[in-house]
C-alpha cells in the first residue's frame, strides 16, 4: 500500500513537473527575438598604429565610428608601447 502511494505521488510530481516546464517554454517561444542586425550601430571603423595595438569602434555613422576608432587607436597603441601618432582608418563599413 505504501509502494502504491509512493508511486502515485512520484507520477504526480513528474507529471507536474513536465506541465510545468513546458507551460514556460512556450511562453518563451512566443517572444519576439532580436536578430544581430537589430541591436547597436550599423557602421564600424577599425584604426592601426604602424607599431602597437590598434582600435575597433562601432558608430550610428561612418564618420562616428572612423572618429571613435581612432580614439581607441591612439589609446591603445600609447598603452602597448606603441607609436600612437601613426595612427590610420584602415577599414571602414556600415551594414
């Protein structure tokens, strides 16, 4: 009798458990997920020391990102012993 109830109150408890986890998710499911595209600036601009670390910025435009990016390169290249004067835009894009 006790193996009975035991049983039965395991069934219980897995059966709950699985209700459970499948009332969650779908409830994620039905969310609406933000593609890559979707979040933060769509232009990037990457500058390079002629010796030393250089900076990737991203930007809403070309001209925010090249500036940003030539921030970070002077930045880095100063930090890694580099020569932060030579600094150059090397690649520039938007999505």
């Amino acid at each position: 009798m006790i193996a009975t109830n035991m049983r039965r109150c395991s069934l219980w408890g897995l059966a709950t458990l699985t209700v459970f986890s499948l009332v969650l998710s779908a409830g994620c499911s039905a969310r609406k997920h933000a593609s890559a595209s979707d979040i933060g600036d769509a232009c990037y601009a990457k500058a390079l020391p002629t010796v030393g670390e250089g900076g990737l910025a991203w930007g809403s435009s070309l001209n925010m990102a090249r500036q940003k990016s030539m921030t970070n390169c002077i930045r880095y290249a100063g930090r890694s012993g580099g020569t932060p004067a030579t600094c150059q835009v090397v690649l520039a894009k938007c999505k």
